[in-house]
C-alpha cells in the first residue's frame, strides 16, 4: 500500500488554510472563536466517517489518519482513545462543542468551562500550525469515538444540531463564534451520505487498493 499522510490531515490543512486571516502587517492567524467550530467540525467528521468504516479500521485508518500497523492494531488504537475519552470527559460527550471545549480547556489550565472559554477568547489569535494541528488531533478522537460507541457518538450528533436558543445563538456570534447568523438543522444520514463521498474520493484518487476494501 502507499505511505499516505490521510485524509483527515490533507483536510484540516486546506481548511486551515481557507480560514486563515492574512494582515497587512503582521503573521498569518486564525481566532479561538473560528477554531472552536472548526475543531468541533473535524471531531464530527471522524466520528461519522469512523462509525461509517467500522468494520474495515485497518483500511480506515490507514486512508483517513494515515495509521498503519499489524492486522487489529486501529482497532486496539481506537478502543484505548474511546475508553480514554469516556473516561475523562464523560460529562462533555453531550455535543461536539462541548466536548472540544472540555478537553481544550483541559490543555491551557482554564478552571471555568470550555464555552465560557471560547466566548471571552474568541477574538484571540491562533497560529495557523497549531489550529491544523489540533484539528487533526480532533479528527482522530472523533473517529476513535464514532468506531468504537457510535451510539454514544450519534446522541451527540443529535445533541449538537438541535436548535439552540435564538439569544444564546446571536450572544455567541458577537463574541466572535464564527458560526451561521441562521442555524442549520442537519441531518445524520444525510450528512454521512455527502462526507463519505469526499472521502471516498480521495481513497479512489490517493490510495486506491484502500477505496476497494472501503468501497465494499
């Protein structure tokens, strides 16, 4: 098979990248506020496409984390992620923010919670390095929770995309949260059916022995 990087990185680059603010004068930056939606889209996206391939992990990932290893060690790798995970932010796992909140704010030693967080740094500025970086790392949990508890991770889906409060949706768009000024209710089926496309036709363009097991 080939040595691939994986779709999930390719991905939060050319993301990362899209969303990166260029300044006149000074570096390259993206904020808290757009990184805290795009972190919670690359949890989603590994969750879905990982609950989609869950019977096919090695091939999995291998095409979208570029992990490879002996037969069953994704797998192995995923279920230690996913007991990791529940173990540690069982009261996050209610919608992908929440949970991107909990464990960010786990890193920088914020004792409030990650929406507080997120809504009094939301106009701070992130290195683009570091935003495509955890967006990846974000994927991967995603997709080790999405393969190894879909159901758990379904509740959260459905959590996620409820309709949130029209006050609390504006309130946190003028803190910076760079999300739609309408909500867009989504559907689960619907929205694996459009990401497994994209992916899928990357496994076809850049690794296609991997798209003929995941295509099966």
């Amino acid at each position: 098979m080939e040595n691939i990087s994986g779709y999930s990185r390719l991905l939060t680059r050319t993301r990362v990248k899209q969303e990166t603010r260029k300044p006149l004068f000074g570096k390259p930056y993206l904020t808290y506020g757009q990184c805290y939606v795009l972190w919670g889209y690359f949890f989603q996206l590994g969750g879905i496409l990982g609950a989609k391939h869950s019977a096919k992990l090695d091939a999995f990932g291998h095409a979208f984390l570029g992990a490879r290893g002996p037969n069953g060690a994704v797998e192995t790798f995923f279920t230690e992620v996913a007991s990791s995970l529940l173990k540690k932010s069982p009261s996050a796992l209610t919608t992908f923010s929440d949970y991107v909140g909990s464990e960010f704010i786990g890193r920088v030693g914020y004792s409030g919670n990650g929406q507080d967080y997120f809504l009094e740094h939301g106009m701070e500025k992130v290195t683009p390095d570091t935003a495509a970086e955890l967006s990846w790392q974000y994927s991967e949990q995603g997709a080790a929770l999405g393969a190894i508890h879909p159901q758990t991770f379904r509740k959260m889906f459905e959590q996620s995309h409820k309709a949130a409060p029209k006050d609390k949706w504006q309130n946190a768009r003028a803190a910076g949260l760079e999300i739609p000024e309408e909500q867009d209710i989504m559907n689960y089926d619907e929205t694996v059916e459009g990401e497994n496309v994209a992916f899928m036709e990357y496994c076809r363009e850049c690794c296609p022995e991997l798209h003929s097991i995941l295509k099966e």
